[in-house]
C-alpha cells in the first residue's frame, strides 16, 4: 500500500520551520506560527487505508501522515503497537517551555495558582514526525502535558483528584500535523488549581508565594492514532504513526506572586 504523499504541507498546518539554535520568544504573547515561513496548497483527502480487522500493522519506521485503518484494538494491542515504535522516536523532539503569567484566583473561599505558559515541539530528527496540534495540559491525570515544581533542590508534589478527562477521548485526523526536519509545533498550555502551598518529599507544606520556583514540562503520547466511530463504541481505529514517548522540556526558574 503505497501513496504519494501530496499532502505533507497540508493547509491547516500551523508548523513552521525553525531556525537553528534560535532563541524562544521574549514576549507574555502566544507563540504564534509566522504564516509567510508555511507552504500553503490544496488538500487533497485521504481516506484510510484499510486492513484485515483485528490485524496488527506492520512497524512502520518512517512516519507518515497516510491514515492506517486498523480495525478495533484491545488495550493490549495498543500498547504493543507503542513498544514497537517508541525506541524509534527517541532523541528526536525538542521540548521548549517560557512562562507567560502565573497568578492567584480566588474563588468563594479557596484561593489557587492557574499559569499560562508557550510550549513548543522541534522535529531534530532527519525525518518528518507526526505531532498532535493541541495538547492537553493541567492536573488531570490522564493529561499530555504533566507539570513538576522544585524549590531549593526539593520536587514539591501534590493530588490533585476526580478531575474529569472527557477532552483527550475526541481526536480526528484533522488534529494531527506533519513536521519535517526542524520544523516546529507551538502550543498555549496552562495549568490551573495549583494551591498556595503544596508539600516536599518530607511532607513539610512550602508556600509558593514569593519564593522562586522551578518548573519542569513532560509530554508524554501512547497513542499511535485515534478512535473512529461513536464514542465508547468505536469499531474502528487510524494508525497515523503519531509520535510516541515521552520527552522533557527544559526548567525555568519563576517566582510566584
């Protein structure tokens, strides 16, 4: 099953194409994609290559974004199809955060941290990759980006519990995007319902407030593809051979009002 591969640089990309060793942006504004850096054509629609049901497909070490239809899988067999791929993308993302605002709401009697920050994903591998264009992120649990905070050397954690996770279940081909060699993805992630004071590993309870903290993003993706079909009865999945892992961005140091 081959096809020529016309829509690499299809019209709703928002990659861009990065400049070597650049520097993040310095302003609190939203990274957004310079348009004039995108190729704009036509897409042209692609329907799904399909297979025999309940038939895994073969390790498919090129990404592409040529949809695999691949019948319905078992948790089982999913995560196989991670443990075939994830060695093959390792080293080959970058992870970039900068901090835009972090601030205190208060809500009736509870009062909590929420803070914006610009993430980006740099292809620096010598291979086009498939990357989701949004990502989840917060305290959710079953999120896509996971947040750690350290103070004087101490990673500071917390549960935060029974928050609901419906939005990750919701994904189509047009939430996926192609980038080539150096080629980069932005991202506005955020988090919020942060208390004032979260605890160290020896329990004790540090208050944020005025002290500088680090922080440290994690994208993790097991998923090769997506569910298509109604939800919680989908009879089908689509292979889109997206990246899987889990990369780390790098640590900012930010104090906390």
């Amino acid at each position: 099953m081959k096809y020529l591969v016309t829509f690499i640089t299809l019209s709703w990309l928002v990659s861009c194409t990065s400049i070597p060793n650049s520097t993040p942006k310095t302003t609190s504004t939203p990274v957004i994609a310079n348009q004039t850096e995108t190729k704009i054509t036509t897409p042209i629609p692609i329907t799904p290559t399909p297979t025999s049901p309940f038939v895994l497909p073969t390790v498919i070490n090129t990404p592409h974004m040529i949809p695999t239809e691949i019948g319905r899988t078992t948790s089982q067999e999913s995560f196989q199809l991670y443990d075939q791929r994830v060695e093959a993308f390792e080293n080959t993302l970058q992870f970039d955060i900068k901090v835009s605002n972090i601030k205190i709401n208060n809500f009736e009697n509870i009062s909590f941290y929420s803070g914006i920050v610009e993430g980006r994903l740099t292809n620096i591998s010598s291979n086009p990759i498939v990357l989701r264009k949004n990502l989840s992120s917060g305290f959710t649990g079953n999120e896509d980006i996971s947040w750690k905070f350290y103070f004087d050397n101490t990673k500071l954690s917390y549960i935060n519990c029974c928050v609901d996770t419906f939005g990750i279940l919701f994904l189509s081909q047009e939430d996926y995007v192609l980038l080539q060699p150096g080629e980069f993805q932005n991202y506005n992630l955020s988090f919020t319902f942060l208390p004032l004071g979260i605890y160290d590993d020896k329990g004790n309870e540090v208050r944020l407030s005025g002290k500088k903290i680090v922080l440290v993003a994690t994208y993790r993706n097991i998923r090769v593809g997506y569910d298509e079909g109604p939800l919680f009865d989908s009879t089908k999945n689509i292979d889109m051979n997206s990246w899987v892992g889990e990369v780390q961005s790098n640590s900012v140091n930010y104090v906390f009002p």
